[in-house]
C-alpha cells in the first residue's frame, strides 16, 4: 500500500496505550500503576502488587484477605492433571512444562474460558495465579525424582510455595523467613514490565479472543527465550563456565568485545534501560544481604561482580550503555536458596504471572482493541511464470 513502515523489533512502534506500567529508559524508572518499584519493593507483598496490577489499586485490607484466601483455596491440581507430569521425561526442562500444564488447565476449566464474561475472566485469574506456583513446584519435584507435596492452606502463597519445592513427605518443614521474604521481594520486581516480549506476545494471543490460560501459556514460552526470561539461567551457566575454564574476567569480556561465536555478556543490556535497571540495583542489594543471611559464599558471586566491574569500565559496553539487568544477580540469589538453575526462569515466570493477567485483562476489556497483525515489506521475487524447468 505504500504505507507501512518497517520497524523490525517493534523499536519505535507502541502496539497499546496501557495505564498499567511506566518506564523511563533514561532516568531508570519503573512505576506500577504510579507507585515506585522501590516503595512497592520495599513495602508490598506479591499478592498486594498482582491485586494492585489487576484491578489498578492498592487493596484495602479485607480486599486483600479476601484475595488472599481465594488464592489459597484454588492451588489443589486435579489429580488427572497431576498425572500428567509422569508422561514428560524427568529431564524435560521446567518452562515447557510450566507452559505445557498451563495450556492442560483450560481442558480442565472450560467452565471459565469465556473471555467475554467477567466472572469467568476472574475465576481464571485466581485459578492461575493459585496453581501456577504448584505447577512450577511440581515440575522441580518430578526433576528430582520426589514425591508431590499438597498445598498447606494454612501458609502465605510464598511460604507455600517453598514448601512445595523444598519440603518433604518425610519432616515437617520449617519456612526460613529471610528467605521467604527475600523471595517475594523478588517476584514483586517481576510482576509488570510493560509491553516486554513476552506481554506483547500475551496480548497478541488474546487479541484473536483466545482464552487467559492459552494466552499465558504462549507467554511463558516467549519468556523462555535466553535474551529475555531465559537470561537468568543463562548468566548462571556464564558464571560456572567461567569458573570452571579458569579464563579470566578480563579474557572472557575480549571473547565477548570480539563478538567471538556471538557470545554476550548475559545479564547486561536492555531495550528500554540505557542508564540502569531500577530492578538490578534492587537485586544486587539483596544479593549481598540474602547471602550473608544464609551463610551462602558463593564464588560465582565474586565472578559477577568482577565481571560488572570490567564491563562497566570499557568502552564497548559504555558505548552501547549496557548495564546490568534484572537477571544479571538473580541467579546467584536463587541459587543460595536451593532452587537448580533450570528453575529460575520460571520464578520469572511466577513473578511476571500478575503483569501477563493485568494486560491481557486491560487488552480484553477494551473496545479499541483490534486483532493484532503487524504488516510486512514483502522482499521475494516478482510473480514468476509456471511450469518451470527444474
Ligand atoms: N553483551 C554484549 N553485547 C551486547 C549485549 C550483551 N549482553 N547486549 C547488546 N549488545 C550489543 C549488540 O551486540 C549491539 O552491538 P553492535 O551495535 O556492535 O551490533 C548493541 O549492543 C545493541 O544491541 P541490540 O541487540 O541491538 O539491543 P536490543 O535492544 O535489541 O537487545 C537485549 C536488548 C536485552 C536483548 C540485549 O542487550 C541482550 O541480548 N542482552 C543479553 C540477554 C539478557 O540479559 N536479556 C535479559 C533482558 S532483561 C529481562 C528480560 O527482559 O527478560
């Protein structure tokens, strides 16, 4: 038509207007629904802030026990569904299982699919919101071999989930609260981030009426992706193989200046961050703090920090202003508390759990909203004749 521009990685194009989440790039800034992520972070709980993404304020206190207490009377699987776990290999990775089981859950819950009936919009939230950590915790389980633990009621959705992934049936389990807290410090920094790939791809799926569970099961794979979610658990793997090759810091950084075998600095670098990451300086200071409070001395830490140290001194990263993102000290901390690397992205994807339902409600619920399909500059041959010699 002559009109379609090209923007490839959708750098310069907005797909939606959204009250939900601000960022400024430049100035580091990240607001839920108006509210600094260092207030949020300092002073919320995940629960609190999905509540405030979702319905666009803070929860007055019978709000939130009321959430609350729907949350924890939804994590129970069907025991089919449970099954379902024992027809994956033990080696299968947690995010495709995660996004597996996700899918699995709207052939259980066809009685809330409807995108177009608010209540059935709401009953799906809560059933995600309460069985997605069960899921995830299940997952980690089947990996190691152990039993399913059921879901204790009686426990906050943070400690439970520790439970699930960390207890037995064995002994009672004692939730260590330096460590719950600094858990739900973390997913709180995961809950929103605007129109990131995997939000955009939530969106996406729900613009053509498909359901909430369908929706965030796309999301959770777009999240897999190592240059998005998936980079926590590869800045883990950058860190051993740095350790156990014995290369230096300074050498591994060269390899990555050289553009040698396209290997990246994981961790650093963002789209729209070109100063920092309100979330990395967040992490980072959790790190030290979460660590010492576990007697965790981890050597991989030491590398991560030496390697910002260089990164932040050279010109190449300085340049491109790349900084340390949200997952460059994340894995360290996930580490301390006992979850294997392969589970990280997929506290990422509980964290980032509210922000995915937020959006796609507010997508859901607007009448601009329009099926999304972007256009292409078409760069193939003109119109050939047939039949052809070959
Ligand atoms: N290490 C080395 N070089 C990099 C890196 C990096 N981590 N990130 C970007 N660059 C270079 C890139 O090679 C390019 O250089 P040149 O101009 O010479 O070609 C320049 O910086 C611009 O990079 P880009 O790929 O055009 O930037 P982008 O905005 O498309 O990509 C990014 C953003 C996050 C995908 C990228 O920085 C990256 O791959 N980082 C590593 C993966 C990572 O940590 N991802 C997590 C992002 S934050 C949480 C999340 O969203 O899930």
């Amino acid at each position: 038509t002559g009109l379609t521009t090209l923007d490839q990685g959708f750098v310069n194009t907005a797909s939606t207007k959204s009250e939900i989440t601000y960022i400024d790039g430049d100035e580091g800034i990240l607001r839920y629904r108006g509210y600094s992520i260092e207030d949020v972070a300092a002073n919320a709980t995940y629960l609190e802030v999905a509540w405030l993404l979702i319905y666009g304020e803070l929860p007055t206190p019978d709000q939130l026990g009321e959430f609350d207490d729907k949350v924890r009377h939804h994590t129970l699987l069907h025991e089919d569904l449970k099954r379902f776990f024992s027809a994956l290999p033990h080696t299968a990775h947690p995010m495709s299982v995660l996004s597996a089981a996700v899918s699995a859950l709207s052939t259980y819950y066809e009685d809330s699919l409807d995108p177009h009936d608010p209540e059935k919009v709401e009953l799906s939230t809560i059933r995600l919101l309460a069985k997605l950590p069960v899921i995830a915790a299940y997952a980690h389980k089947k990996a190691l071999g152990q039993a399913f633990l059921y879901p204790d009621n009686s426990l906050s959705f943070v400690d439970n989930f520790l439970k699930l992934n960390f207890g037995n049936l064995a002994e009672p389990y004692e939730v260590n609260p330096v460590l719950s807290k600094a858990l739900d410090r973390l997913l709180i920094l995961h809950e929103d981030h605007e129109q990131n790939a995997s939000t955009s791809t939530v969106r996406l799926v729900g613009s053509t009426e498909a359901n909430l569970f369908a929706s965030i099961s796309a999301g959770i794979q777009a999240l897999s992706g190592p240059l998005h979610g998936g980079a926590n658990e590869a800045v883990l793997t950058m860190l051993g193989k740095i350790r156990d090759s014995g290369e230096s810091v300074e050498k591994f950084v060269e390899r990555v200046k050289a553009k040698e075998d396209g290997v990246r600095l994981m961790g650093f670098g963002h789209r729209v961050y070109k100063n920092f990451d309100p979330r990395a300086r967040l992490v980072k200071e959790s790190a030290d703090a979460v660590l010492a409070d576990l007697g965790v001395n981890d050597p991989l830490l030491d590398i991560a920090k030496q390697l910002e140290e260089v990164a932040l001194g050279d010109d190449y990263f300085v340049e491109r202003k790349l900084y340390p993102n949200v997952d460059f000290y994340t894995g360290v901390i996930y580490k301390a508390m006992g979850f294997p690397t392969r589970m990280f992205t997929v506290l990422f994807a509980i964290g980032r759990l509210p922000g995915w339902i937020a959006q796609w409600r507010e997508s859901n619920v607007d009448p601009k909203t329009k099926i999304g399909r972007p256009q292409q500059l078409y760069v193939g041959p003109d119109a050939r004749s047939w039949p052809v010699d070959r």
